[in-house]
C-alpha cells in the first residue's frame, strides 16, 4: 500500500521532461518549469540538482547595489548589520568579497571618526586636520579628542 503511493508520489522522469529540463534551466525558472511539465517546483529542483544544473552560481554572483552598498559600508556598519542587509550571504563570503575583490579594510572603530583625512573630535564633534596641535597622539595615530577637550576634562 505504502509503495504504491509512493510511486505515485515520484513519477519517473521521461526522456523528453529531461531534455527540457537540460535545455531550459538557465532561461527558465524552476517555478515556470514545473508548471510546464506538471511537477512539483521541489520535484524540477532535486532533478536539476541531481543531473549538476546548479542554481548556486547564478545566486552567488554579486549585484551592484551589493557592492555599492559594502563601499559605502563596510567600514562603519557591523558585522550583524552587514549580514542583515546582503542575506543570505554569510560574513565569511562578504568578507572575503570586500577585501578580495573590492579591496576594502575593516580597520579599527576609530575609523568612523575619520572623515575625509581630517579626525572628528568626539567630544565638540569639530571636524580638525590631523596634526600633533589638534589632537593627542596615541601610538601611530591620534586619539579622538582634540587637545582643547583634552584640557577641559583635565580640568
Ligand atoms: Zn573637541
């Protein structure tokens, strides 16, 4: 009883259904190919990957506002954000995408106080060049609190 509607279930694919399913794929849906061969959209997809026609190529690939959104990005948002917005793509493949290809740098937090070579004071929020005169130094670069801020909350 069991096999029967089992069968009934996975109706074997005939040489024809698979020809047009080899030959359309790329230009047509899975939706589109179901209505046309009568099958479940689940029942074209398990065909098509089965015979290797994978539709994982054509989803990776990237769209522009994709990447114009990472340059805009992928230095001030975080990691969740990111994921949040370019789902289902995991953080592993963004990543790799925007320091690959795009050759972007996720530095350090200061960053989002840097603005056009100039460091924003986050205290008094002044926009000032970077030079020993406006800002303390800290390391390599700069803290993000101007040298008048620095004094007043010493005082
Ligand atoms: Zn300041």
């Amino acid at each position: 009883m069991f096999d029967m509607s089992k069968e009934k279930h996975r109706k074997k694919w005939t040489e024809k259904e698979l020809q047009f399913l080899v030959n359309h794929w790329l230009e047509l849906s899975d939706d589109v190919i179901s209505m046309e061969l009568n099958r479940s959209k689940g029942g074209v997809a398990s065909k098509r990957n089965e015979l290797g026609l994978f539709r994982q190529a054509q989803k990776s690939q990237w769209q522009e506002w994709e990447e114009d959104f990472l340059v805009r990005n992928f230095y001030l948002l975080g990691q969740e954000a990111i994921c949040d917005v370019l789902k289902p793509r995991k953080w592993e493949t963004i990543r790799a995408y925007a320091t690959k290809q795009l050759g972007l740098r996720r530095k350090n937090r200061l960053y989002k106080h840097q603005i056009e070579g100039k460091r924003k004071c986050k205290e008094c929020e002044k926009l000032l060049e970077e030079t020993t005169t406006n800002f303390y130094k800290d390391g390599n670069s700069f803290r993000t609190l101007c040298i008048p801020c620095g004094m007043s909350t010493l005082n």
